[in-house]
C-alpha cells in the first residue's frame, strides 16, 4: 500500500512517478494536440516539435537516477501501445494531502493515457475521482495553506468546483484558489509559475491578470522568468527538498536567482524533453512528499 501524502509542492520528495518517452511521429502529435481553437493557441504559445525519442529516454532515464540517488522511490509509467505520448504523468492525477485524485483532461487521448497509471493507483490508499468538468495536475499546486488552480486551456471552472467538492468530502479544508492568464494557449499554471521554496515562486508576469499576480505576490517572494525562459520552459521545476530545485540545465540565470535565496539549483540537460512544452515537474507525479 501507497500512502500518499503531499502537504506541499516543496516539502521533501519521496516517491514519485515517472513518464517515459516513445517515437512520436507528426499524426501522433496531431492527435495530441488536435486542430481546434484551443489547439491553434497552443501552438501559437509554445514550442511544440518532435523528440528524438532515443536521446529523451536517455535524459529522462538520467533523471531518474537523479532521483533515486537523492533517495526518492520512482515508478515508470506502463507502456500503452496505443498511446503514444506518455512522457507527463503530472496532468493524469494530483495527491492533495492524503488523497489522490484522478483528474479529467479535455483530449480523450489524455483520458486513455490514464491508465498506464492504474498499477500505481491499484497500490494507493485513498483514491478519489473528479465526476465532471476538467482539470490536469499541470494547473494544480499544492501550496503550505491552500491549492492553486490555473485556468488555462486545459482546466475549466467546473473542473475547480468538483475538486473543491472532492477535498471537502475528504475533510481537506484547503482554499482552492483559480488562477486566471492573461491571454490564451497556457498548456498549464506550471510553464508559468511554480514553486522554488515555501516562500519563493518563479513566475512569468506577462502571462498572468493583475489580480492573479496579486494573489501571487501576497504568498511569495517572487522571481521573475521571461517570455525566452519560459519558451525554453524553465519555470518547470521540481523540488528535492524545499531548498533544492531541479532546474534546466540551460537556465543559467534562474539558478543564480535561486541560489542568492539560499535555494541549492540542481542543473539538469533535459532539452529533448522539452521539444514539447512539459519539464521537470510535468514528467513527475509525486505520490508522497514530507
């Protein structure tokens, strides 16, 4: 039995699960991203271009030794031979506390991709479903007090609703927060914020309303990633420890800004991953975190 526990996005990893990467030829990419309104804003927002699928494996494999060597227990997705993109576990489930809750994605593909998850959720101690609208984990974030919920292309207000029903049917007495951009083809809240420490957030102002940056500024200590960064998507982290970071090795600048907060970057190359608009914390689903 998994007894999942996530108090915060940046309290210390202990077990997680892993995507991993398969040959991706165009059609698979189409019906990834399907033509749609949604669609064509995504790609006009975000880098989004086929993987060696060979050299992915081997960086994601990289970071799994990573991982295991700072202690962490990993798991691999299953292999679905009838999906093709299996690489961001993040967007499938999201543990709050001590629940785990299947989320609901708008492209069935997402929803099929799922089950290479089920030998994980078999093992897991509560599990809970969302019965209507739409959420990934990509716009979920898991703060000391409260959940942050972006509403971009692939969460919808429904979404947000449910799961606040879900958390209070769990006794889970967290706020549930929106978060809403400023313009659309966000693929998820995590491309443009996350959080470095309990008290530090990396964040692209441009992509955010006035008020979502507000609700921001008023939980952290803010460091700001531009529109370069954020297409080469550095602002997806994923924390070790809440002062350890595992950061793109590229992002040379948004390491030195953590490392004057007294927040320890550990660079990593995962630049073929990132041909598609997902990093570190995309590739993960953290089962337990303390």
């Amino acid at each position: 039995m998994i007894e999942v526990n996530v108090p915060s996005d940046v309290a210390t990893l202990r077990e997680v699960v892993v995507g991993i990467a398969k040959p991706l030829t165009d059609e698979d990419l189409e019906r990834a991203f399907p033509p749609s309104a949604a669609g064509d804003r995504l790609f006009e927002h975000n880098r989004i271009e086929l993987p060696d699928a060979a050299v992915a494996a081997g960086q994601l494999d990289a970071f799994v030794d990573l991982l295991r060597q700072n202690g962490v227990t990993v798991h691999r997705v299953e292999d679905l031979p009838h999906v093709a993109l299996q690489t961001y576990p993040r967007d499938l489930a999201v543990v709050i506390d001590d629940v785990l809750v299947r989320t609901r994605s708008r492209e069935p593909i997402r929803n099929a991709e799922r089950a290479g998850l089920d030998h994980v959720f078999e093992r897991v101690s509560t599990v809970a479903d969302l019965p209507s609208g739409t959420v990934e984990g990509g716009d979920v974030i898991v703060t000391g007090t409260d959940v942050l919920v972006g509403l971009g292309e692939e969460t919808d207000p429904d979404g947000v609703a449910q799961l606040r029903k879900v958390l209070a049917a769990h006794d889970i007495g967290r706020a549930v927060v929106p978060i809403a951009f400023a313009h659309g083809g966000v693929m998820h809240l995590d491309t443009k914020f996350t959080m470095a420490s309990p008290a530090v957030g990396l964040v692209v102002p441009s992509a955010f309303t006035p008020e979502s940056l507000r609700l921001l500024a008023e939980r952290f200590e803010l460091i700001e990633v531009t529109d370069e960064e954020a297409a080469d998507v550095q602002v997806n982290t994923v924390a070790l420890a809440p002062d350890r970071l595992v950061v793109s090795a590229t992002a040379g600048r948004v390491a030195d800004e953590l490392a004057k907060r007294d927040i320890v970057p550990v660079p990593l190359d995962f630049a073929e991953v990132t041909r598609l608009p997902g990093s570190f914390r995309c590739a993960t689903m953290p089962l337990i975190r303390g």
